[in-house]
C-alpha cells in the first residue's frame, strides 16, 4: 500500500507544471576560441561507421557500394555534379540510413496522426580480455569474453524500440577460461534472457492530433520496460530494472532555466546493494534536474520496498552539484541510504558517501588532470546495482573501476564502508588525431574506524582505436593493502589486463 500511494504521489507531482521563473545572469560559457574552417566541417563523414543492418544491405545491392564511391569522389574532387550521378539506396531495414545523406524517408500516418518511418539499426560490442587479478587474496588468471547486441527499431527521431541481449554471460560470470584455481578449465555462461526491452517517446509526439497548435503541454517523455537506469553518476543507481519511467523536461521550475522532473516506477529485475536479484524488490523515485546559470543541480529520492530476506526496505536521496570554477569543472555529490527494518545488510544499510570530481584541461594542449575524492560513514548501500558494475565509488578513478569483464576487480575496491580517499591521475591524448591515450593515476583510502581498509596504488591504461570498430587496451595496477580484518590478506596485489573491443 505505501508503494502504490508513494507512486501515485509521483505521478501527481510529474504531471502538475509548475511555475516559470525568469533567471538572469552573465556567466561565461567558456568557448572554445579555436575557428573551424568551414570546409573542414564533416570532413571525415563520408567515412562514417556504418551498422550490422547497412552491411547486410550493402552486400545484397551492389548499387549500395557504388552510391557510395561517388559520394565520397563528388567530396574530394568537390565536384557536386557527381552527386546526380548517384544511384539511389536500396534498403531492407528503412529509408534513413544511420547519419546517412540524401532524400528523408516520407513514412506513413497512423492513426493519432503521428508519421512514423520504421528504421532497425543493429548494433553492438564485442569485449575480449586476458587478464590477472591479485588483490591480495592470491592470483585470478583467466580468459574473459563479452558480447552486448541490441536492435534499435527507430519509429520516428523521438519514438523507438530497444532490445538487447548479453548472450555470454550471466549474473557476474563471463565465459571464457579460467587459467589457475579451483575451476581451472573452460566454463561457459551461455544467456538467451532478454537483457534490454522497452519503448520510450514522448506523448505528445504520438498524439499529435490531440494538442494540433502545440498549446497544451502534453510533451511528457515516457519510457517502459527492461531499461538501463542511472542516476548520480551511478552512485544512486545503476541498474536493468522492470520499470516505468515519466518525464517533464523544459520546466521553469525551482528558479531554473530548465527542470526535468521523473517520475519512476520499478517492479521486477532490481539488483539490490549487494549486485543480486531481488526477486521481490520494488522501487519508486522522484528524480529532478535542475540548469542554473553557473550550475546544474540534481536532487534524487527512492524508496525499495524488498523482501525480508535481503534486508527488507530501505530509503534513498541524493544531491549533486556540477559547474564550472574558473578553468575546473567540479561535480559535488552527497548520497545516503537508510534501512528501515532493522540493522541493515549487504542489500541495504544506513550510510551516506560524500563524493567530489575535479578536472580541467591542460592550457597548452588537450590532456587532462584530475583529482577525484570521496568521504563516506556507515555502510552505504545503492538503490540497484547490476551484477557487473561493483560498487558505487567506480565512478572516482581506474583504480576503484570494475572492468565489467570477468574476476578483474576494482584494485582499491568500490565499496563506501567508514573511510576516505581520493584518486589523482592525468589523461594524456596522443597523436595529432587523438587516436590513442594513456592515463597514469595514483589512488588510496584510509578506514576511519578501527579495522577498516587502507590501501595505497598506482594505475595505468593505454588505450588505442584501430579504425573506426577497434580498440586495444592495456590496464596495469599495483597497490599495497593494510586489512586488520582479514588477516589472510596479503600486503601487496597487482594485476594486468589485455582488452580488444569491437564495435559494430
């Protein structure tokens, strides 16, 4: 019952517009004062990456190709008459191909007036890595495997259809083979579930004829379904969840040049604190954005109704705070969780984690230097977590990250708990087309309590584009832990990792 009145109260708040208010201010935007010659616009889009759907299409009709070729020769011979000479695009999967050119497909009329033009983009990423692993617990070598394919059926630019499937792997575990240990061996998590299904537009976009002068503000964003969800840089949550979602954007609510109020209702698929599935997990949350002059303002609240075996129900809010100061840019967050029965567990407990992001670009070239910190009492717990993320400090640096692939873990780890630390590092992009580039970072946290983690590291990744579909990676850490908690901890851990992504 509190469920349902809370989520009624949601919806109530996201439908009533609330009123405008005019903000005045002078703030710099920081503009870039480097000029673009025109004729460099857009050079490279001739060569855009094309989707699964357009190579398929490409190799059935071979005026496809050639379409192509004359194309690309009308832009560097800048002879536009060849474009005449084109054939026109043949095309299975719709008319408008992805940041293609040409002629707009005209679609057809439903029957609440909307035009809908029907274009199914396949699209996805391959992960490979070998990778090992020592946080101190003794040595992790295995061979990973990864694979996220989704169909993006594009009804119109503002309505769609999402599905995806992870088919290799399942709740944490990744296929591959598995180097040393108890399991050494190949093993296979082999997934058909659907992982991503839902549908999301805007309800004034498919009901044109209701609002025909666009006078009465029925622009809602609706979105419903097995979808991605993250909120507070992914402190808050981030998670697959069963959910409803309805947004009002382009208020002039709170003082604010523009506010975005949601409203969401989550009922199946919520991985609770600790990375597993409550089967009986709830969640409802009023989720806002707010754009000042010199800052943007996000104020978030949920309430998890779960099961008595996971820890039972827990409350959640958080406030974060970007802008810019003088050349930095900063984003201040502070988020917190109460367990409301009882004690609290992995899946939910009381704790709040301060957290600050700071970056600026070098002034002689385009690198980047950062320091990120965190601060955190109690046990801090996240409304939803999917199983490959980890925990909710990934977000401060590459030693606090989850390679998402495989037993390769955060080097510091990414739980809150009652400590502090910070993660310093510098982003340098090399070569004159920034095709390649590498980040060193130095990272520690300190317990604040008696028997709490401490921890002191060093990061390195290199990352390389081969193309316009490939990447290399190459991570490296080592660190020093002191752990009076688990004495069978070693005091020193290290890992490296080879990664190959492609993009399709």
């Amino acid at each position: 019952m509190r469920l349902v009145v809370t989520c009624i109260f949601v919806a109530f708040l996201c439908a009533v517009p609330c009123g405008a208010t005019a903000a005045d201010g002078n703030a710099s935007l920081y503009l870039s004062d480097e000029v673009v010659p025109w004729d460099d616009l857009g050079k490279d889009f001739v060569e855009r990456p094309k989707p699964v759907t357009e190579v398929i299409e490409d190799a059935i009709y071979p005026e496809n190709k050639e379409r192509d070729r004359i194309i690309k020769e009308a832009h560097v011979t800048g002879n536009a008459d060849l474009l005449e000479t084109a054939p026109e695009r043949r095309n299975i999967f719709g008319g408008n191909p992805f940041l293609g050119s040409g002629k707009i497909d005209e679609g057809f009329e439903i029957a609440t007036g909307a035009v809908w033009q029907p274009n199914l983009i396949i699209y996805g990423e391959f992960r490979t890595a070998i990778q090992s692993f020592d946080g101190g617990f003794g040595n992790d070598a295995e061979w990973a495997n990864r694979l996220d394919i989704f169909g993006n059926l594009y009804l119109t630019p503002t309505e769609r259809i999402l599905i995806g499937f992870r088919p290799l792997d399942r709740d944490g575990d990744f296929t591959g083979y598995q180097f040393n240990g108890v399991d050494k061996g190949f093993f296979e998590t082999l997934n058909a579930t659907i992982n991503t299904f839902f549908f999301e537009g805007d309800f004034g976009e498919l009901f044109p004829r209701l609002d025909p002068n666009d006078s009465r503000s029925l622009d809602y964003g609706i979105a419903f379904g097995r979808q991605p969800i993250n909120f507070q840089d992914g402190i808050m949550i981030n998670d697959t969840i069963d959910s409803i979602g309805i947004s009002r954007a382009s208020l002039f609510s709170f003082g604010a040049n523009a506010t975005r109020i949601t409203g969401l209702l989550g009922l199946n698929e919520l991985h609770r604190g600790d990375n597993i599935r409550d089967s009986r997990a709830k969640v409802v949350g009023l989720l806002t954005s707010m754009d000042y002059d010199k800052s943007t303002l996000e104020v978030d609240a949920a309430y998890v109704e779960g099961s008595s075996a996971t820890g039972g129900d827990g409350f959640y809010a958080g406030i974060g705070d970007t802008r810019r100061i003088s050349e930095w840019n900063s984003t201040l967050r502070v988020n917190g969780s109460w367990a409301l029965n009882g004690p609290g567990s992995l899946a939910v407990d009381s704790g709040f984690v301060i957290t600050s992001m700071l970056s600026r670009t070098m002034t002689y070239n385009d690198d980047i230097f950062y320091f990120d910190s965190f601060y955190g009492n109690g046990n801090y717990t996240s409304v939803a977590r999917d199983p490959s993320v980890g925990g909710p400090l990934g977000g401060i640096g590459i030693l606090y990250a989850s390679a998402g692939l495989g037993d390769y873990s955060a080097p510091l780890g990414n739980q809150v708990g009652n400590g502090v630390g910070f993660a310093s590092g510098y982003q340098a992009f090399l070569g004159g087309a920034h095709k390649a580039q590498l980040i060193y970072e130095l990272g520690g946290r300190a317990g604040t309590r008696s028997g709490a983690e401490s921890s002191l590291g060093f990061g390195m990744r290199y990352q390389r584009a081969f193309g316009q579909h490939s990447i290399l990676r190459l991570d490296g850490f080592a660190a020093g832990y002191n752990d009076d908690l688990r004495p069978l901890r070693d005091d020193f851990g290290w890992g490296l990792r080879c990664e190959w992504r492609v993009k399709f």
